[in-house]
C-alpha cells in the first residue's frame, strides 16, 4: 500500500527546526512516526552538541532506538524538513526504516547556500540523492520529496 | 605532503575490533589521530548500544569532538579496520577530517558476506565508495585503502 505522508507530521518537524534555532542551531528539523503516532521528535544539535553527527534525522532516529530499545525500526517513517544528506539517509537504511517523506530538495540547499555564503553557518551539501543511495543497497526504503516543500523553503531565511 | 599511514595504529585499531567483539559486537574498530598521537578510540556499538549510528569510525570521531570540544577536526585523520560506509564517511566529511586509512575494501565485505549468510549479524552493506563521496563535495579527503589489508580481512572471521 502506498504510503500517504500526512500534513500535520510536516508541520510538527518544521516546529522542531524553529526549536533547533532557538537553541542556536541550524534550522532544521524531524520526527519518526510509528502506527500513526510520532515516536520521536529530532532538531538539528551539531552546533550545540559539537557533534557533527547530530543532523535532526540522526537525533530522531537515535531517540527512537533508545525508546524501543531497539537498533532496528521497522514499520517506522521519518519526516524532516530537508532532503536527507547521505549519512542521513544510510541511517534510515542501518536502521530498516519503511521510508523518508521529506521538504526541500538537496538542489534547494546548495542554490541558497552558493547565493547566501556565510562563513558563520558553514552551509556545505554533499551533491548525493537519498534514492543514490537506497539504489545501491538491498534495502526496500521509500522516498517521498518535496512535500511541503514551500514552507520547508522559508527555515532557509531562518538558518 | 603525503600522508604517510603508520602500522602502529591500524594494529591499534585492529585492537578496539577485538574489543567490540568481546563486548558481543561486530569486530570492527577504528581511532583518530592527531599530531602522530592518537585522539580518541572507537569500537563498533550498534548492538550493545541499540544504535545504528554507533559503528566504530562514528564512536571514533564523536568521542574526539566532545574531546576537542568542537565539531570539526582539522588536522586529524581516522583508521579503520573495514573501508567506511557512506554514514561513516559523510560524517568524515562534516567532521572536516584530513583523510581516512582503511583495511578491508568494501568488496571484501560484500564478498564475505554473500559467502557468510547469518541472520544473526544481518550483515548489510551499501555498495557506494568513500571516493565516490568525497567526490561529490567540495572537501579535499584523501583515502588510503587496504592499508594491512590481510591483517584486517582476518577480523571478518570472527565477526
């Protein structure tokens, strides 16, 4: 059955990217979302935590491990706010996600960074598409892009 | 100037693989280093941690971030005893690491897992190339494969 991503899930990952920048973090955010319930809620810490790892999808995903006590996460979808980067993504493949519905396209990201240079926020893209990815694994992962993709644009003015 | 890679550390982090192993992981390990000294250590913890970001390179450089103090670690580079997945090297690439050393190529992996099937290490790979990453950044990483590569591929046998 395919998979129908849901407005509201969107909408509470914009909210955690606000969070993150309220923090002093990059303005992105994400969630995973099991049985139709949100099972963990993830901002962007890189900043904050000194940890290069610590991308809202990766912060969503552990968290959900940690609650399930379980390094695999079947049966469970990841929304976030931008087109996942390849760490990112090969987390939602270790991890056995059903499937990624995100916002902005990575394209999206690295224009306003080439047109916003700043050496405060360190903006750098990894050019490699979550379903390059997937293609290269036995991994059966959906990906859903663009989805509010408008509102997701307007965290950039935000970064 | 070329980078030089030292037997000395890849023994070491042929050592953290034992290490994991005898925690009940995959014998897989790595370290970074700085200066001609080792910074931080860093043995695979996806089971015994329930995280699928907790493979060794990630171990590695995140306990040498919180060392440092900082997310980014110029200057420094990371050995491990298998060649890095696309996680691991993204995360290289964040982390603005000097280069990777590694051991077995993901061939060996690949090979030795098709001819090793075990539902209980559910051994995976993704089939993409620490090169093929690095060049789609804008980062200057060198990669230095096979580096005791037999020394390493022995490990596999004790997984």
């Amino acid at each position: 059955m395919e998979y129908r991503p849901e407005e509201k899930f969107m909408k509470e990952a914009i909210r955690m990217a606000y969070l993150a920048r309220g923090e002093g973090d990059y303005t992105i955010g994400a969630l995973t979302v099991k049985d139709g319930e949100i099972l963990s809620l993830g901002e962007n810490r890189v900043k904050v935590d000194n940890d290069p790892t610590a991308h809202s999808e990766i912060v969503a995903i552990r968290r959900a491990t940690q609650k399930v006590g379980s390094r695999h996460l079947e049966g469970t979808v990841l929304y976030t706010t931008h087109e996942p980067c390849p760490m990112c993504t090969s987390v939602a493949i270790w991890a056995k996600l059903d499937g990624i519905v995100s916002g902005t396209h990575i394209e999206d990201m690295d224009n306003y960074r080439k047109q916003n240079p700043s050496k405060e926020w360190l903006w750098r893209t990894i050019n490699i598409s979550p379903q390059y990815i997937v293609d290269h694994t036995e991994e059966e992962l959906f990906l859903i892009r663009g989805f509010l993709r408008e509102e997701c644009l307007k965290l950039f003015h935000s970064m």
